[in-house]
C-alpha cells in the first residue's frame, strides 16, 4: 500500500518510517511542504502526518482513498496547535496522545484513539515529549491494521479544549532561558496559567 509520510527529521519521525518500512509498506517520506502535484504524482492510498509542520490543503487531505490521519502529542481537544507538551502543564489541561483524520480545522478531525499519559515529580519537558512520542507510536501501530483496511474509528472530538499558536510561546521563554527543554515541568506548571485570561475565548 502506498504510504505519504510527512513529518520533521527526528528520531520519532524516522521510527515511525521504519515500522511502516517494517510493514512492506510503499513509503514516500516527505519533510517539505505538500501540494495537490505531490499527491498526485504519488497517488498515495493513505497520508499520515507525523510532527508535520505545515498545514495541508484541503485536496490534499482529501486525496487519499483511506483518509489522511495525524499523530498529535495532545488529548484533543486540549492544546490543538503548537507546543502542546509545554501548555498542557502551564495550564493544567489533560496530557496524552492523540490520533485523528485531518479535516479544516486545527487538529479538530474525528478521533481514532487517544490514551492519558501521566508523568511523575521528576519528569523535565524532555522526558515527558520522549514518553509522549513513545506512546503515540505505540497507538500509530496498534491502529494500523484497522487504519489501512479503512476500518478505523472515526470519533467526533468532545466541544471545547485549547488552540495555541507558536507565537503564543514567546511570552513564556524565560521559563526554559536556563534549562531548555529540560526544564522540569513542575516548574511549567508553577505558571498556573489561565488560558482564557491569555487568550480570550478563542478554543
């Protein structure tokens, strides 16, 4: 089956291109913006985004036979968007993982499966993207199977939740000027943040 990887170079990205390698699946990977001449050209059956950082046309989307469906390191509808590991702590909203289909919204698509991952007293904003990534990989695999029989769930995301932005972070940088992304995250959710004080009633 012909396969659309799109995705950032990461150790995540790549693990994710073995398994589907593993697989015998036909892979395309692709890191640069995607266009309707991409897909066609390829003719992919199905399209998965893996820490993709643009957002997708909607023939582009729509092409595939099977859907194309994202991995995103958040329990939508919490923290749609950029940084969803950083906010769901500033705002102590839920933390998991979740796979959907794409549609026109922000990670809004119906849902496939999402899990809960908890983290402990120790845990830094490093450890706790690992564990993240780690587990949305184990949920890409479970689910696929169904996803390339087009068998996979298609679950409407409960109303509310949070849309961050990349630019929303900069406010925030001080936080992570000593130690990065080795912060430990009781120190990001020290910050206590309100979202709707931030950012107003936008979801």
């Amino acid at each position: 089956m012909k396969v659309l990887l799109l995705g950032s170079e990461s150790p995540a990205w790549d693990a994710v291109r073995a398994f589907l390698d593993c697989a015998e699946e036909d892979v395309r990977a692709w890191t640069e913006r995607a266009s309707l001449d991409l897909v066609r050209d390829f003719s992919p059956d199905i399209i998965v985004s893996y820490s993709f950082r643009w957002l997708l046309p909607e023939g582009v989307f729509t092409f595939p036979r099977l859907g194309t469906v994202n991995a995103h390191i958040s329990y939508l509808p919490w923290n749609r968007g950029a940084d969803p590991n950083f906010w769901s702590h500033a705002e102590g909203t839920p933390t998991g993982v979740s796979l959907h289909y794409i549609d026109k919204g922000i990670d809004t698509g119906a849902l496939v499966a999402q899990e809960v991952v908890g983290f402990g007293e120790d845990d830094t904003l490093r450890t706790s993207y690992d564990t993240l990534h780690a587990r949305m990989r184990a949920l890409l695999e479970t689910w696929w199977p169904a996803l390339r029989a087009g068998q996979a769930p298609r679950m409407t995301q409960e109303p509310g939740g949070t849309l961050h932005f990349r630019k929303d972070l900069e406010p925030f940088r001080h936080v992570l000027a000593r130690r990065g992304w080795h912060t430990p995250i009781r120190e990001v959710a020290a910050l206590a943040l309100d979202h709707d004080a931030i950012h107003g009633e936008r979801r």
